[in-house]
C-alpha cells in the first residue's frame, strides 16, 4: 500500500474518549477502541454532539501520546465540530493518508497492519506523534491520516 501525502487545516473533533495503549488494545476481553465505538454507536453520540460541522464523516483520533508507539494515547470516536470544550485538536500539517475498503472491523485492522509495516520498511518517515485518525466516510471505506514529519 503506497500512502499518499496530504496538507491539512486544523480542526476539531468531539464525541467520546478513552485512554488506552497498543498492548491493551491486543488483549481483546480488556481492549478499549471497539467497546468505545459500541458506546458512540449504541448512544447515537453522533447524533447528540453540539457545534457539529457539515462534515458527515465519523472520526477515530488518536491524541495525547505518551510516548511514540508502545506508550499510552488517548482515543475519540466522533465528529467534526466548530468548538467545544471537549473537543480535540487535530493539529495542521503534513500526513500520510492510507485508505482501505472491506468489511469492518477487519479492514480498519488490516490498514493498520499496513501503516506498522510501512513505518517498518520506511524509517527515514518520522510520525509526529501528535495526531492521528481515521475518517470513515462510510460502513466500509476508511483513510487513516498518520502526521508525518517531511524534510
């Protein structure tokens, strides 16, 4: 899979959050994400969220690292919104866009598996560990936007 570079505008995004880290999201009885994503699904949060944007995709953002790829993050299954205080920032700049299509949960799992193994094989490609996400624009298609650092 050969990601494709994209500049973007800052924005924000609101919905639910929890913290977690890779090791605990590969333990399924205790993994975080797909229990968040039934929550905002099974509470319509996307249909409660104040300041929503006419942006209709639903986002997964990763944020608030606490150290690269093996430390905790923070992540929000929401929406794009004009503000709030609960809202987070994705940062402007530089990212990596990779983009699958498929059947859920399998597919977001295999474009993962994808962006781990790029970053393998590419290492001169630095991630700012700032903010990711992933913008589902809908059931089954997906582009997950990595920050990069380009020089």
């Amino acid at each position: 899979m050969q990601p494709q570079i994209q500049r973007l505008e800052p924005f924000r995004v609101a919905g639910l959050t929890a913290r977690t880290d890779n090791r605990t999201e590969g333990n399924l009885p205790v993994a975080r994400i797909g229990m968040l994503w039934d929550r905002f699904f099974d509470e319509r949060v996307y249909q409660k969220v104040p300041n929503r944007t006419y942006d209709m995709r639903l986002y997964g953002v990763y944020s608030d690292y606490e150290s690269e790829a093996h430390g905790a993050f923070a992540v929000t299954t929401g929406v794009a919104v004009s503000g709030g205080p609960s809202a987070v920032q994705i940062d402007g700049g530089d990212y990596l866009v990779f983009t699958g299509e498929g059947q859920m949960p399998q597919m977001a799992l295999a474009v993962w598996e994808a962006i781990w193994q790029y970053f393998d094989e590419h290492p001169e490609v630095r991630r700012r560990y700032r903010s990711d996400f992933e913008a589902y624009s809908g059931p089954e298609q997906v582009a997950i936007y990595i920050g990069v650092i380009l020089n």
